[in-house]
C-alpha cells in the first residue's frame, strides 16, 4: 500500500509543478486568455515552455511542426477559423 500511495503522491506533485509553472506568468501566449484554471504550457521546437490556453495547447499538439517561437506560435495558431 506504500508504493502505491507514494506513486500517487509523485504523480500530483507533478501535475502541481506544472500548474504552478503557468500561472506564473498569468496569460495564454497567443489569445491572452488569463483563468489560470485553464492555463497550461507547449513546448518549442527547442524545448522552451510557453504558457498556453487549453485551446492553444490542443492546436499546437495537432500542428503539423512545432513552432520554432512565440512569435510563430502566434501566427500558426491566431485565428484558425478564417484561413
């Protein structure tokens, strides 16, 4: 029973890391969107964390590449309705 209460016990504090690594800086990247209950993170291609909207982080996730920056980020994922 140890074990597995202490997997369960990692296994939050890292979802809690995560959370706390996003709301930090208080804002989606590319919308503005600021409830930090939605707030998540992606990574650029070079492995740089960006706080993202769950939105955000779903289009960039099924992106056909990686966003090499913010700035990219931005323009790949602004406004998909009307390309």
């Amino acid at each position: 029973m140890e074990r597995r209460g202490a997997t369960f016990a990692t296994m939050r504090m890292g979802n809690m890391e995560r959370r706390q690594g996003a709301n930090e800086t208080g804002a989606c990247a590319v919308c503005g969107a600021a409830d930090a209950r939605t707030l998540s993170f992606t990574r650029l291609e070079d492995g740089t964390r960006v706080v993202v909207c769950g939105s955000h982080k779903m289009a960039h996730r099924r992106a056909t590449k990686l966003a090499t920056s913010v700035a990219e980020l931005v323009t790949m994922l602004r406004d998909r309705r009307s390309a």
